[in-house]
C-alpha cells in the first residue's frame, strides 16, 4: 500500500480484485452498444431542448455552433482520459476510483463527493424540468393538471413520480434500464433528427448574418458582483454580450448540454469486455451528440433572427420548440415536447444510475458504511439505489430548481481536471499496466483537456464557486469525522499478517 495517511492509495490489482467479494459483485451484463446507448441517452436531454436556444439568443447569436464545438473539444480531450483510465481500471467509481490508484484517499474521497453533488444535483434539477414538461404536453392534450401544488410549501409530485419508477428500474436491473433507456434514446433522437430535417426547410441566409455578433456592452448575459464569471471578477473585465469573447463564454453554459459521458465509466464493472466496450462506448456516444448538437443550432438560429431567441422580461426562455411556432408550425412544437419528456426520462434515470456506482464504490472501500454496498439478488447495489432514489425525489419534491447547471459544470469539470491529470501520474507510476486503451500523444492531450476545464470554470459564476467550496468543506469534515479511520485501505495497511478481509458469501461485510 503506497503512501499513508491521507496519501495512502489503492493499488490497481486491489481494486480490481475487490470486485470479486461475493456479496457485493455487479453483474456483468453490458456491451459496448450498451454503453453508447447510456451515453447518448444522458447527454441528450435538457441541454438540447432548451439550452441551444437560449444561449443562441442571451450569449452568442449564430456563433453558438462554435461553443458547441469548443465544449465538445474539451469534452473529447477529457473523455480520451476516462478511455483509458476505465480500460486499465475496470471498477465501479470512475473519477473516483482512478484517482484512489493516483492521487490517494483523501483525494479519492474529494472527487467521490465531488461527483456526489454532480450526480444527484443534475438528477433532481433534470427531474424537475421533467415535471414542467409533463405538465406542457397534458395541457397540450387538453389536460390541464398541475405537477406542482401547494402555496408556498410546494410540492413536485410529477418529479417525484419519475424518480420512485427509476428507481424500481435501476433495482431491478442494469441490464433492464439499458433496454428502456435504448426505447427512449431512440424516440427523442428520431425528434431530434426531426427538428434538424424540418427546420432546413425554413432557414433563411440572412439570420447567419453576423455569424459572430459585434460585441455589446450589457445585454441578457451581462452580471455584476458575485454573480458575474469568475473570470470577470478576477480580472475587472465586466465581459460583454456576443462577439468572440461571448462565444467563449456560451461554451462554458452550453457545457452543460454534454454532461454524463462520463456516466459510462462509472459502468466499467459491470461490463463484459471493459478494455474495449468503454472507450468505444465513451468516444462514441460523444461523436454522436455531438454531430446532432451543432446540426440542431445551425437549423434553430437559421428558423429565426438570434435576437428572438433572447430570454423575455418576464423570465420566459426559448426553446427548440420556440423557433418552430415562431414559423407557424405548432404541430411541430408538440412534437417536440414529448420528445424533450422522453429525453429528460433517461437523462435523470442514468445520472442516478452514476451516482448508485460511485457511492457503491465509497461503501466497499469504508469511506462510507459498508453495508450500502450489499448487493441484491439483481447483482445491483439495491439498498443504495434506494437510498438515492429517496434524497432525489426529496430534493426533486419540494425544493426549487435554482442555478443548479452551474453548479453541476462545476462539479463535472473538477473531476475531467483530476482524470486528465491522473493520466499522467499513472503512465509514470505504472508503466507496466495493461492498457485496453492509450490516450495519443500524451502529455499534450490530457495537459490541453485540464487547461480547456479550466477556462470553462473561470467562465461560472463566483457564486458557483462559492457553493462549490462549502459543499467541498463539508466533505472534508465528514472524511475527518468518519471516513479516514474506517477506511479499509487503511485498517488492511495496519494488520500484521492477514492484510486481505475474508467475506464468506452470505454475510454482511464488514469493516
């Protein structure tokens, strides 16, 4: 065992071999089909419904397509990394476990509460603009319910509703959620692929132009104090509405569009050929989203003049469907409501499934109680997925959805920043691995993925930062109170002779 203390980390050949204790081994059922399905169905949800019309129209006017480019580029730089990493590691955890075999426990145990706020954070912000869309497409059909109700104490029972079914599901089976994500993916990428046919037939030249906005003081993106970019604090710059710099400054937004690619590696585990099965489902998935995503913008801002895409004084912002009723075809608009249902259906089903695999992995290192990861008669961690079904639809269910994006980028460029750089530790520490898969040109690619993340983060807003530190410092407080002494790396690095713990099938296992 490496290192101690906070330092101490766990060596790849103990990782890998933790995941054959009876009592809390996941099922192999997955494929690299499979995986791209999860990978597409996570990233196609609430950022394509609704994220390329704002940012067209409050940041960047036509250039949005190029945002998306840049953040798919700094996507690809980091999902390179998670590639080989989850070929080389196979385990249920991923950031989090990869960083256990570089950067030690305390590091480990940062980033799993890192993806901890990632994870479950984007679950119930997902869930409730499910909600919102559900109650859209009933009123679309003449239904006219509310999904929230109650005066001043709210409560969200169409959010709810969607978390207790996924949750059945994901206890049910990995396998099970696959063929259900794949049903959906295949719905909402027909209407994706549907707004992309239709809409060229109402594009007109003149709304490319300018394709870059001159810059303008101000505007819908424009923030002051706490509530402006990071970057515009640090640098006194008050940043401005489109032009180049507005183009940067969307890909930071639109980044949240692409976040759960890195779900798959969370998956590895439970993978039939994980050497291969997770780059090609990781940069796969992300090729796909990423052709339809700069199609989609390309149609949208050519529907309508950029400046109609522009949030309204009252709040209201555009959507895909937007661009669409601004042309005269409602039937169109409907369609694509039920297809944004559709997509924010998976989207919050494999975030949770994410988060369910990250904190399995905590559980079996002791950083949280080990009993959590117990698997069921589904070979799936049932009594955490559980767990997190309750803590989702709680927060779906009666808190309010607020800034939440912001705070999932955060959350999700931090640990691409750890993976990009555990690459490079690693190659120099062990050589040796087997490798399924090898990030090219290295150290270039992962020094270019940390330096992309970290522009994208300079671009959130300060008060993003501040969250993001508080909820990092109750993280450390409960290493320090719970995690650190019951660390089983630790308790096996302090035994005399027996250092593995023996778990007969049948028994809790223990600490």
């Amino acid at each position: 065992m490496p290192g101690n203390g906070l330092w101490r980390t766990k060596s790849i050949e103990q990782s890998i071999a933790d995941t054959d204790e009876p009592d809390t081994k996941l099922r192999k059922d997955l494929s690299a089909w499979d995986l791209t399905v999860f990978g597409v169905a996570v990233v196609i949800g609430a950022g394509i419904f609704t994220l390329t019309a704002s940012a067209a129209g409050n940041i960047a006017g036509p250039s949005v397509s190029l945002s998306f480019v840049l953040a798919a580029i700094a996507c690809a730089l980091a999902a390179l990394c998670y590639a080989e990493f989850a070929s080389t590691v196979p385990v249920a955890g991923s950031a989090y476990t990869f960083s256990y075999a570089t950067f030690g426990e305390f590091a480990a145990w940062i980033i799993g509460w890192d993806l901890v706020l990632e994870f479950a954070v984007g679950s119930a912000a997902v869930a409730k603009g499910w909600s919102a869309y559900l109650q859209t497409t009933l009123g679309l059909m003449g239904i006219d319910v509310k999904t929230e109700v109650g005066d001043g104490f709210k409560f969200d029972w169409g959010a709810v509703l969607l978390v207790a079914v996924l949750t059945v599901l994901l206890v049910v089976g990995t396998k099970l959620s696959s063929r259900v994500s794949a049903v959906i993916t295949a719905i909402k990428v027909a209407v994706v692929l549907l707004v992309i046919v239709l809409g060229i037939g109402y594009i007109k030249a003149e709304n490319y132009q300018p394709f870059i906005p001159p810059a303008a003081e101000g505007g819908p993106a424009a923030h002051t104090g706490i509530e402006q970019s990071l970057f515009s604090l640090i640098t006194g710059y008050s940043g401005s509405t489109y032009g180049v710099l507005g183009m940067l400054a969307a890909a930071s937004i639109v980044f949240f569009a692409f976040i759960g690619f890195d779900v798959v590696a969370t998956t590895a585990e439970e993978t039939k050929n994980p050497q291969k099965a997770v780059p090609r489902g990781i940069l796969g998935s992300l090729a796909i989203v990423t052709v339809l995503y700069v199609a989609v913008t390309l149609v949208i801002t050519g529907m309508v003049p950029y400046t109609k895409l522009a949030t309204q004084p009252d709040g209201t912002r555009a959507t895909l469907a937007s661009a669409f009723s601004d042309n005269g075809v409602d039937w169109a608009a409907t369609v694509i409501s039920v297809g944004a249902l559709a997509g924010l259906t998976t989207v919050v089903m494999v975030l949770m499934l994410g988060q369910s695999r990250v904190l399995f992995a905590m559980s079996r290192d002791g950083l949280l109680p080990r009993k959590l990861a117990k698997t069921g008669s589904h070979g799936t961690p049932t009594r955490i997925t559980i767990i997190i079904g309750v803590l989702v639809s709680i927060a779906a269910g009666f808190f309010p959805a607020g800034k939440l994006e912001e705070m999932v980028n955060v959350g999700t460029l931090f640990a691409f920043i750890l993976v990009s750089a555990g690459v490079l530790v690693l190659r120099k520490t062990r050589p040796d691995l087997d490798r399924g898969f090898r990030v090219p040109l290295v150290p270039l690619v992962p020094i270019l993925a940390i330096l992309a993340c970290l522009w994208l983060m300079l671009n959130l807003t300060a008060l993003t930062w501040v969250r993001f530190i508080i909820w990092m410092a109750i993280g450390v407080v409960v290493y320090f109170a719970y995690s650190r002494r019951n660390s089983v790396l630790a308790k096996r690095g302090s035994a005399p002779v027996q250092s593995e713990p023996v778990i007969k099938h049948g028994e809790e296992p223990g600490v």
